[in-house]
C-alpha cells in the first residue's frame, strides 16, 4: 500500500520512486481492502479478479 508521496519523502536518500508497507488487518476491513485492491487492479489491468456481480433479479415498476 502506497502511503506517501515518493516526491516529498527522503528525496536525498538513494531510494526508489516507491515507498511500501507493510501492515496485518482482520476483521471487517480486510474484506473492504481487499474489495479496493480488487477494484484498483481491474481498472489498472482490465483484468477482473473477483466473480461478477449477480444479476439483479427484480426491476422497477
């Protein structure tokens, strides 16, 4: 997870134009983060990762 900017983050450290992060998360919010990711990787890739949504069974009157 990309947690900061790299152009205003150790600019005369010799690193990469990435910083990372690693943390642990359970519970509710691992699904919510995983639903994100999901999200950012079909939009970058075009690559769909998680099944389809169903298919709305009701329609309006």
């Amino acid at each position: 997870m990309n947690m900061v900017d790299p152009l205003f983050f150790k600019q005369n450290a010799g690193v990469g134009q990435w910083v990372d992060i690693v943390v642990r998360m359970e519970g509710p919010v691992s699904t919510t983060l995983g639903i994100v990711y999901a999200f950012d990787w079909e939009m970058e890739t075009g690559q769909r990762i998680l099944p389809p949504p169903p298919e709305n069974q009701y329609y309006a009157v």
